[in-house]
C-alpha cells in the first residue's frame, strides 16, 4: 500500500540542504528520522542558531519505492564518503601511535569532530528501523561493517553504502 508521502522535515537544530523532493518518505518514516536528527544535532553541538546541514538523494529500489526508505549523503557541508575517508585515515594514524593511550585520545577526538560518523551512530542507537524477517536492521553506510548493527554485510552492499546512509522503516 502506497500512502501520502511527506518531506523529511527541518528540525530546530538542523536543516534539510536538499530539495525537499530528495526526502520523500512516509509519516511514520519522516518522524523517525525528526526524532533522530533532532538529538544527533543538539548532541553535537548545534543549534537553532547554528544548525548543521544535511543532504538527502532519493532512492529508486525496495523500500524507496514506496517511501520506507531515506538515504542521507552529507552533514555539516560534507559528503559521507569524506568524512568516512577522514575517519580511516585519523583511525590509521591513531593505530600508528606507539602508546595505546595516544591512539585512544585520538580516535576520542575524532569521535566528537567527525560528524558523518557522529549522524550514524545516532540513527543506530536512537533510531527504530524496519528489520523484515530473515534480513538485518535496515539501517547501512560507511561504518556498517566496523560499528554495526550488521557487521557481516556483503562487501558488494557494504560498497553500495560508502557513499551515504540508508534507512527504512
């Protein structure tokens, strides 16, 4: 069933950067993702006065089709990839380190800098998305594989997300 449609909306402390017509997804989606967005922009740091931007593109398979699905490809003027590229590279250097207590003060620093990584961890700790039977919680970008919730996702789906992160509920 294919109900009304809405654009994802701007929040208090973020915006949609986007034509709303890269956003289109159900009501109870379109929430969800308010609800998410909301705390992961306050919790980083931003504001009514000062809010982040985010991007959306529109998807063309699966849950797209019918609006169940929202694909977000940048934060704060920056495009997922490159902020997951940052993250590898801060990652790299930190395991370079020759104290354990200099790698980790400085994958602590990249954890509240990088904001692509900071947007995916909250829409997998706050966020409630569709998990249909016999498939993992749909919810798959950059940091999957290292961070969750599938871990063992295909390299092929895991490739096809480098790019931005996909939800659906």
């Amino acid at each position: 069933m294919t109900g009304r449609l809405v654009a994802v909306p701007h929040g208090k402390a973020y915006v949609i950067s986007s034509p709303p017509c890269n956003g289109m997804v159900t009501p109870e989606l379109a929430r969800e993702l308010e609800k998410v967005l909301e705390r992961f922009a306050s919790e980083a740091g931003f504001s009514e006065q000062r809010p982040v931007d985010l991007e959306f593109r529109p998807g063309v398979v699966g849950h797209h089709k019918v609006g169940r699905a929202a694909d977000i490809y940048g934060v704060a003027g920056r495009g997922l990839e490159r902020w997951h590229e940052r993250w590898d590279a801060v990652l790299e250097e930190a395991l370079r380190r020759q104290s354990r207590e200099e790698g980790k003060a400085i994958m602590d620093r990249e954890r509240k800098t990088n904001f692509g990584w900071r947007l995916y961890k909250a829409l997998q700790i706050h966020g409630r998305w569709s998990q249909p039977g016999g498939y993992p919680v749909q919810l798959f970008g950059p940091w999957t594989r290292s961070e969750g919730p599938w871990t063992l996702i295909s390299s092929g789906l895991l490739r096809a997300h480098r790019d931005h992160v996909h939800v659906a509920k």
